[in-house]
C-alpha cells in the first residue's frame, strides 16, 4: 500500500519561488561528474522542472522524465520547458513509491528534497533501485534542518526551526534527512554508496531577502502555516511573529544563513 504521505510545504508560490531558484549546478553538482551524454535519467519530484531541464543539457540526446504528485508543479515545468525550448524533456504525474514504470528502464534515478518528506523513504529508494539499470546510480540530496545554522541569534528563529521540525514529525516525515540518507540507502540493500554535503549560504542583501522574504511567506501563507495553527502547534500571531522575525534577519547587515545538505551516490 502506498503510504499517505503530507507534503508539509505544500504549494504555496513562496515554496514554488524557491524551487524555481534550483539549479543542476546549485542543487545536483554532486552528480554532473557522472552524466554523459546518451544517459537516460529519471528526476523523482521533479517540482517546477528547472533541475530537471539543466540535467537533460548534460544527458541529451538521451530520453529524460521528471515525475510528481503535484498538478500545479508539473504545469509550471511544462511552462518552464516551453521557455527554455525543451520539447524532449517529458513531465508527468508519478508515485515515488509506485512509478508505473518498467523494471531497469533508466541510467540515473535523481531525486532532490524529496526523501525527507516521506513516511517511507526506504521504500521510495528501493522502487527508485528498481527502474534504474544494473551499473547505473540512483542519487539523492536532501538538507538537514537542525544542522541549520544562522547569524544574528534569534529566539524567534529558533522557534521556527522547532516548529518546522514538528509540523514535518506530524506528517511521519523525517526534516534532519541529510544525516539519514547513507542509513536510507543501507536498508534499501545498496552496498556501493558514495556521500558527500555541501551548503547553501545565503547572505548578501539580495539572498537575504530572497531567502526571508520566501520565508517570512511561508510561516504565514503556506500549508505549513495551516497545519501549524490546525494541530494547535503555533497561533496566528505567533506565525506573525516568527515572520517578523525573518524580515528583521533579512534586513541586518550581518545577516548568514547556511543549509546543510547530504547527498548521496548509490550504485544499483
């Protein structure tokens, strides 16, 4: 059975303003190394398609599919592709535990922060093992929330980060993936896996106001705010509180903000 999982984020256009920001090479450079042209790859929650559209560059001409639950997401990929004048790349609807596709169909299975919102990420690693061909990888990166980090201290902040982390424990997910993943791919059965970290740093004016501003949205706006205040785990005007929080940390010069990622390179 197909577990019931929550996307706790939802798809708010604060959480779409930030996938829209991810690229191969700020997001999947762990991976590039490995892509040659002829490789034919698979992107697990694909979102707004703008990893996706950067991976089928280094691949093609070789056949590329980004899949995800999410109408809203796979019309802006689609919108994405017309842009960019992509009309290889396929984008489709798919269930990371259940994807519909033949045993051994793929060289590369990717998926980017989609682990750590699954109530069985084991499980997505195994059907994500079984459409990628003997001698290919299925490759994961997903950030690690208490490994955050940030500059000035802000006890509002501070109550963001617990807030988070108990709205995604609600919802059976796992938000300190990064540190989970060699675990992960251990119990899916993969015994040659490659791991690596890195970090987005956000701190100039304008990443800081891109980064508080999509923020401050969120804790106000997004399904995450609705499930905060459903399940009596913040108040309205605690949201706002944690919202001004974000702008004020946007607005100070010495503002740093760093997200730990994990990545990891198994071999199938």
């Amino acid at each position: 059975m197909t577990p019931d999982d929550t996307y706790s984020h939802g798809h708010h256009e604060s959480v779409l303003r930030s996938h829209q920001w991810r690229t191969a090479e700020n997001s999947a450079a762990y991976l590039l190394a490995h892509l040659t042209p002829g490789t034919d790859l698979l992107d697990i929650g694909c979102g707004p398609g703008t990893i996706t559209l950067d991976l089928a560059e280094h691949v093609a001409p070789a056949r590329v599919v980004g899949v995800d639950n999410a109408p809203e997401a796979l019309d802006a990929a689609r919108s994405n592709a017309a842009r960019r004048g992509d009309t290889t790349t396929a984008f489709a609807a798919g269930d990371v535990y259940a994807l519909g596709l033949p045993d051994e169909s793929f060289d590369v299975v990717h998926a980017h922060q989609v682990l750590q919102h699954l109530t069985d990420p084991v499980a997505a690693l195994r059907e994500m093992r079984r459409v990628c061909r003997p001698g290919g990888l299925v490759a994961a990166r997903d950030a690690d929330y208490a490994a955050m980090t940030w500059h000035p201290a802000s006890p509002d902040l501070d109550a963001w980060l617990a807030l988070y982390e108990a709205v995604a424990r609600s919802n059976g997910a796992e938000p300190d993936a990064a540190r989970r993943l060699l675990g992960w791919a251990h119990a899916a059965g993969f015994d040659d896996v490659g791991t690596s970290a890195d970090v987005w740093c956000y701190a100039s004016a304008e990443e800081r106001a891109w980064w508080g501003g999509l923020w401050a949205d969120r804790v106000t706006r997004s399904a995450l705010a609705g499930q905060a205040v459903d399940r009596g785990l913040a108040t309205p005007e605690r949201l706002e509180e944690m919202a001004r929080a974000w702008r004020a940390w946007a607005a100070h010069p010495d503002g740093w903000f760093a997200v730990l990622n994990g990545e990891i390179l198994c071999r199938a």
